[in-house]
C-alpha cells in the first residue's frame, strides 16, 4: 500500500508520468538547496576572510604606524628643546631619522599587502551573499507556502494535480530525507504540458536556479581578493570527508541511506565557523585546517541533544499554552473584570430582592 499524503490519497495511485514529474521536482528542491549550501559555504568562507585582514591591518599595521609618527613628532620637538645637552640632541635626531626610515619601509609594506583594501572586499562579497542566502531561503519557503495554499483554495470541481497537490505533502511527510547527493544524475525535464501541470512551471523553476547562479556569480566576480588557504582547505577538506563518508556508508549498506545532505552541510559549516572563531589566537592567526576539521566533525559527533529532548518534552504544553492563548483571544468577553462585573451585577440584583 502506498504512502499516505496530505491531500491525496495514496502515492501508489499515481500513475508512473506522475510519479516521475514528483520525483523530478523533489530532485531540483534538492539541487536548489545544495545551491544554497554552496551560497552559504562562499559567504562563510568571506566573512572569515574579511575579519581576518581586517584584524591584522588594525592591530598589526595600521596603529603601530601611528605610533611611530606620534614618537617621530614628540622627538623632533625634544631636539630642538634648550632642556637637553647637544650629545641628547643628537641622539633625539639620529632616532628620529631611524623612526622615518622605518616609518616609510612600514607605510610602503601596508601599501604593499593591503589588508585594508583586502578586507573591504572580502567584507563587500559576505553582505551581498549573506543577502542572496537568506533572499533565496525566504523565496523556497514562499513558493512552498504558495503551492499549499493553491490546493487548499483551489474550487471543488477543479481538478488539481496530483503531482501539483502531493508535492508540499511529501516534502513535509518525508523531510526530504528521501534524497542524498548520490541519488543518481539529473532527468531531464520535458517541455511538453499533458495538462497536469501549468506550462510556466518548468520554466520559472529554472529562471529560478538560472536568477541564483547568476547572482552568485555577480556576488563573487568582483572579490578579487584569494581567501586564505587555511580557511579556503578547511572547508573544502570537511565537504570531501563528508562525500567520502557518504559513498562508504553507500557501499556498505543493501540500500541508499536516506539522508538529507543539503540540510547537513550548513549545520556542519556553522560549526566550522564557531571553531575557526573559537581559536586561541584568532582573528590574529588563522588556525590550521586539519586541526579545525578534526575538532569540527569531534564537537558535531558530540552535540548535546537535550535541546531537542527538552522541546519534544515540552511539546503538549506548549500546544495547550498556545490553543488556551487562541481561544482567550477569540473570546475576549470572557475576561477576568467581565467575570468580575457580571457576580458584582448578581450580588446587587439579590440584594434589591431582600429589601
């Protein structure tokens, strides 16, 4: 028997063109998030970057520079003081020729490697990814929400799709967890319209992917600016572990595990993140990467679940919380002072019955 959906009735009822169609538009909501992966990956990797240079200009370049023209003054005023004997004065001035000698090799190495200029491109790539990353994260949504509400208001005589209705149901039912990067190659997708489905669809899915591309491409095209090789290998040193995995744990088991990678990956470089982050000497240094992918995949082998325990124990009182608050809500005559006037009320009309 097939899997029951939201809106429709068993999976097994559609016929094989329709269960193609389902499969296809699960395959492209998991290129589209591993999309969103890579998006997320690019703008981590900037952000890194851009504290990093940022950090070493300030620290390391920008303010022992104002140092040294701050004591190069202060001599140059010392020496032509009358408070010193001429063997100090000398000595003010033969420093402050050192101090200007240096002071220029200082300014022509900040000019030189400009760490400034680095991290304000690094800093530019990260705000216009971070905004494709959560702009293209609300739009899936809103397309998701849109086709629910399209079932769900569509007219009782019209015929709706059922691989238009089961969609959103699947997704929901199954977590997508149905898919794993090694699910096989693409299917192409058929342009003709059977009537199941509305002409436009394949077409805004792919001005879809096609709009990401190309705004990633717009984000990335003017950093010209290499992250450091440290930031850069880690993270492409945890995604090629977690392909490795992925293909063992394949080879060992009779079937494909059902494991939804896409959402995998950006749990796995937020914690990459917090251990770059988390080391003794950052943003100074940046740390080794096989030292930040060994505790990186350590600290996520480990993650402590009583979050999660916490909130699945807490569910049914939340649940009650939220219909007690939503029905107080609707009946707002039911209030404490209305309670309160309605006895006062009672307790007068009694005691006019008395006298």
């Amino acid at each position: 028997m097939g899997r029951l959906s939201l809106f429709t009735g068993p999976t097994a009822d559609m016929s094989e063109d329709e269960k193609m169609k389902l499969l296809r538009m699960k395959k492209k909501k998991k290129d589209f998030d591993f999309m969103t992966c890579s998006v997320l990956k690019e703008q981590q990797k900037h952000l890194l970057a851009s504290l990093h240079f940022k950090a070493v200009y300030n620290y390391l370049f920008f303010i022992p520079s104002i140092f040294i023209t701050l004591a190069t003054g202060v001599l140059a005023v010392l020496s032509q003081s009358d408070l010193f004997t001429e063997h100090s004065q000398s000595i003010f001035t033969i420093t402050i020729s050192a101090l200007a000698a240096f002071s220029v090799f200082w300014q022509s190495l900040i000019k030189q490697l400009d760490f400034g200029g680095r991290a304000l491109l690094h800093e530019s790539t990260a705000g216009a990814l971070t905004k494709l990353y959560n702009t293209s994260d609300i739009k899936s949504k809103e397309q998701r929400i849109t086709k629910l509400d399209n079932d769900i208001n569509a007219p009782k005589d019209q015929k709706i799709p059922q691989q238009t209705r089961g969609i959103s149901a699947v997704q929901m039912e199954e977590g997508n967890t149905g898919a794993n990067q090694d699910s096989g190659g693409n299917t192409p997708d058929e342009d003709k319209n059977d009537g199941t489905k509305p002409s436009g669809a394949h077409l805004a899915e792919s001005e879809d992917h096609s709009a990401l591309s190309k705004q990633f491409e717009q984000a990335t095209s003017g950093c010209t600016s290499l992250v450091p090789i440290q930031i850069a290998s880690a993270y492409n040193a945890l995604e090629s572990r977690v392909t490795v995995s992925n293909r063992k744990l394949i080879l060992m088991g009779t079937a494909k595990p059902k494991v939804a990678w896409e959402k995998v990956y950006p749990a796995l470089y937020d914690q990459l993140k917090l251990t770059i982050i988390g080391y003794r000497w950052w943003p100074y240094k940046v740390p080794d990467a096989e030292w930040a992918v060994n505790k990186t995949i350590k600290d996520f082998q480990n993650m402590d679940c009583d979050l999660l325990k916490a909130l699945v124990d807490q569910t049914e009182l939340i649940d009650k919380h939220y219909d007690r608050l939503v029905t107080s809500e609707r009946t707002p005559l039911l209030s404490t002072s209305s309670s309160r006037g309605i006895e006062i009320k009672k307790n007068d009309e009694d005691t006019m019955n008395n006298l």
